[in-house]
C-alpha cells in the first residue's frame, strides 16, 4: 500500500484507523507545517467519527488495497477479533 499520494476533495481511499482499514471519502484538504492533512468520512458512519488524518494513514481505493481489506475483515470475522 502506498500512502505518499496526494488526494482531492471526493477521493474515495481506504483509511488506517488504529490498525484497521476502512473506506472513506476526503471531504477536506489543509497544509499544515508545509505538510497536507486530509479530512476523512468514513463510509457508513456518522459525521461524527470525520476526523483529519496524515497521508501516511490514507491509501488509493485500488483494487488490491480494496483486496486487503477484504482480507482483514474475513480475518477479524473468522478469529472473533474486537
């Protein structure tokens, strides 16, 4: 997964959130310290859970990113992880 990309407002894109993957959408982009942050929504989430993440945590909705995170929600389901 590559995560120095750079995203546009309405970029569909897979979020690290605390270990986990998640679908998103940026709905804000802001330079601090010469450095981009990104406000994400996460896919069927209140507005509540929007939070503002590093391009570090954000990967491109490609196909194999969309595959791992298949993969990790199978896992998490199969081992009972919470």
């Amino acid at each position: 997964m590559d995560s120095d990309l750079e995203y546009q407002i309405n970029d569909r894109v897979i979020v690290d959130w605390n270990g986990c993957l998640y679908e998103a959408k940026i709905i804000n982009v802001k330079e601090v310290d010469k450095k981009k942050r990104y406000k994400v929504h996460f896919t069927n989430w209140s507005s509540k859970h929007d939070e503002w993440k590093d391009a570090f945590f954000i990967f491109p909705r490609t196909e194999e990113n969309l595959n791992t995170l298949k993969e990790q929600r199978e896992y998490i389901a199969q081992h009972n992880v919470k």
